[in-house]
C-alpha cells in the first residue's frame, strides 16, 4: 500500500483530496490529510475507510518528519512559507513531493540532493503557477515544430467571482489562501516589454493596470505579476522581445487596493500589541501621520491619500469596515493579519454563488521560413464552479497535483530533480487527463501584417 501526505486542508484543497480518495481503493493507496485545523481535515476526508485527518503544526518538527518518514508521496498545499521546510524533510527521508507553490532558490538549490537520490520535487503544478505553464509550452512547442520563433508573450491568470454572481464592491471573492490575496504584489514584478525590461515596485503594482480583452468574458484589468521575465528562458523562448505575465481582476479593483497598500495594511513584521481588541478605526489611525488634517478618520484618510473624501475608493474603504469602532477580534498581531481576516469575512463566496477562473496566453509568432508570415495566438481557458459545490479554483488548482501525484506514484512519471510542470513527461498526460475533465483552452489565431 502506497501512503500518500496531504499537507493543508484548506479552501485549494477539497477537489485534491478528493481525487485521491476517490482512486485510493484502485490503486491500493491510504491518504492522510494532516492541518492545523483538524475539524477542516476531517471534513476533507468524510470517514473515507482509505484516509485519516491529522491535527497538524508544521512548525512541530518531529511531527513533520515522522510523517513524512511514514509516507511514499507528499502533496503540500501549505503556505509558500513552509514549501522548504518541507522538501528538506522529504529529501532526508527520500519521498517525492509535489506543491502547488511557486519554485524559489531555496528549492532549486536541492536539484542535486534530489537527482542523487532519485526524488522528484515538482512545484508550481496547480492553476497559476501549473496549468498556465503546461499550456504555454504545449502552444510553444507546437510552434516551434512548426518552424515559428514566439517574439511575444503574454499570459494572464485570476480567480474571479462568476460575472453574474458579484455581490460586493470589489468585484472579487475568497477562494483560495486569503493571506497571499492581501500580500499579492509585495515583491514588486517585473516584465519584459519591446525589449525593455520593466521593474514595478509594490507601492507602485496596482497603479500600473491595463486592459485585456478576455473571450468570453469581456474587459478586465490586468497588472504584472511577479517576474516573469525569468521563465523567458525556461520557456525556451529567449528571443522574445516581450514577456508580461499579469493578474487578471474585474475593471476598478485596483484603484482601491492600491490605497490600501498606500496606507500600509498589508504589513506582516511590525507587531501590534492587543491588536485583538483594538477597533479597525484605531487600527487604520496607526499608519496615519499625526500632522494629517481631517474631521474624522476617512477625511482623514483621504486627506492622507490624495483622493476624495465622498469618492467610491472611501466608500469601498467604509464597506470593508475600517473606519468601524468594531474590534478586529483578531486572532494575531500584524495588520496583515488582520487584513486577512477582514477580507475572509467581508469577500466570502455565497454558497449561492459560484466563482471563475480565468487564464488567458497571447503569442506573437514570426515564421521565417514562411515568408516572414506573423500571427496572434491566443488560447483561453475560463471554468466556472458549481453554487454550493467545488470551487472552480479548488478544481483548477487541486486537479493538476492529484494527477501528477498519481503519475508519480503508477510509475507513469520517471522524472528526478527539482521541476516545475514545463517538461512534456509532465504536461503532456496532466494536459490530457484535465481535457478528459473539461478544461479545454480555447484558441483563435489571427493572421498579422
């Protein structure tokens, strides 16, 4: 019997573990869902007679290493803050791992260790890092067969409400880890565009938006995401003259959230003494300088920010509760975790409503064996969940690692080293098996001059 360690029980989570139970009876595995919530564990599993919940700390390091000694395969669905601590563990005990997180140097510096010992670490395998990866090499390397040269590149991903089921100013619901949605961007990004390399820096991401046209949907807002200049290289298209990889969001979602990352709430070092019991307005009266004018605290505010006190940015600001006298109730000492609370509060999915996930890639191809003919591909994939069931996003993350923890675990999978899913042993049968499923991008290409 294969023994496969789910690690994180949370809103990714459900369509994963799922999957697991469901071909554990045929393919002789057990599945333990171990999280620091071992009520949401348990609900995961359902008294499934092939898996277990396991009230679970990461930071309880002979916890983490016996499970892992115990276990064939890890699938690790916890923070990006835990992803190393958890493959070091796994390279000690020589168990392969599979996350959905994205791939930093502290992992690739285990390429060595893994490949010694016949391990795969295979990160960034869920929606956005994982299914905009496979799909963007599958266009690349047809085009490359083909005999075209990509000059351009862009891909955009998001997790939305469904279009007909917004309930709130935002225009956006929870569906995944509330904390990376309030600390989205605090690297900055970086881009390539017309061959000059584009440096954004955190207080400035939201302000530098624009507009993609998304089949089927309609016009969104997109900003840059993280670097994606670095995976030029690793899409093997190093000759492209522009490389943008961006977050998708509804028009004007932006424009808030980028005061709110004015006033600096998303901060998780500066600690707040009795944050529990301090009101959101004293809270938000805390990244207020003393000097600034105003006759109550959203003036005060506006006055801070520059904008306008009876505008749609204050009133979105009013909406989520921070110029409230209610405490924060918190259960931490960082304004970004109190962010994160208020957001998982404030922008909760209905169980009425359903959500969307959207990803959308444009190529710009040059034949030069054609007669130098150009063309636009775009290939577009949008998933929409089901009102009171899965999650589009938990489906479109979880899938793509259950897979490839099934190919992994059938042999089907014979990779070592630390990967992400660009390698056609991987994207090929998980792009198949997520075809069979229903996830099927979209393409139109249009003939350039």
């Amino acid at each position: 019997m294969k023994r496969i360690l789910v690690l994180g029980a949370g809103a990714s989570s459900p369509y994963l573990i799922s999957y697991l139970l469901e071909h554990a009876e045929q393919h002789d595995w057990f599945v333990t869902v171990g999280d620091y919530d071992l009520q949401a564990a348990a609900a995961r599993v359902q008294d499934h007679a092939r898996g277990q919940a396991l009230q679970f700390d990461v930071n309880d390091s002979e916890l983490l290493s016996s499970q892992i000694e115990q276990s064939d395969l890890v699938v690790n669905l916890l923070a990006p803050t835990f992803q190393a601590l958890v493959a070091w563990d796994c390279i000690h005990h020589a168990r392969d791992m599979i996350s959905v997180s994205y791939r930093d140097n502290r992992i690739r510096d285990l390429e060595q260790d893994a490949v010694r010992k016949g391990l795969l670490i295979l990160t960034e395998v869920g929606l956005d890092p994982g299914i905009d990866h496979m799909s963007t090499m599958a266009v690349i390397d047809r085009i490359h067969n083909d005999g075209g040269v990509v000059t351009g590149y862009e891909s955009y991903g998001g997790g939305l409400p469904a279009p007909d089921t917004i309930d709130n100013p935002f225009a956006y619901v929870i569906t995944w880890n509330p904390r990376n949605v309030v600390m989205a961007g605090e690297k900055g990004a970086q881009f390539l565009d017309n061959g000059k390399v584009r440096i954004v820096p955190y207080h400035h991401l939201f302000q530098n938006t624009w507009s993609v046209e998304v089949p089927g949907v309609g016009t969104m807002e997109a900003y840059p995401n993280r670097d994606g200049l670095s995976y030029r290289e690793t899409y093997g298209i190093g000759q492209a003259e522009s490389m943008i990889r961006g977050t998708i969001r509804y028009p004007g979602f932006s424009e808030t959230w980028s005061q709110i990352v004015a006033l600096g709430l998303p901060n998780e070092t500066m600690r707040i003494p009795d944050l529990a019991d301090r009101t959101w307005a004293e809270l938000v009266d805390m990244f207020l300088p003393t000097q600034v004018a105003g006759d109550d605290l959203a003036s005060r505010v506006a006055n801070f920010l520059h904008i306008s006190p009876t505008g749609g940015i204050i009133k979105n600001l009013r909406w989520l509760g921070l110029f409230s006298d209610e405490p924060t109730g918190v259960a931490g000492d960082t304004a970004s975790l109190a962010m994160t609370a208020l957001l998982n509060r404030k922008l909760q999915l209905n169980p009425e409503n359903s959500d969307m996930v959207i990803l959308h890639h444009r190529f710009t191809v040059r034949y030069p064996d054609d007669g130098d003919r150009r063309e636009q591909i775009t290939a577009t994939l949008v998933d929409r969940g089901e009102p009171g069931g899965p999650t589009a996003m938990a489906r479109t993350v979880g899938l793509p690692a259950a897979i490839a923890a099934k190919l992994r675990l059938t042999g089907e999978l014979p990779l070592t080293g630390c990967h992400i899913p660009t390698h056609p042993a991987i994207y090929v049968p998980i792009l198949r098996e997520l075809e069979n499923a229903g996830l099927v991008f979209t393409e139109e290409v249009e003939a350039l001059g």
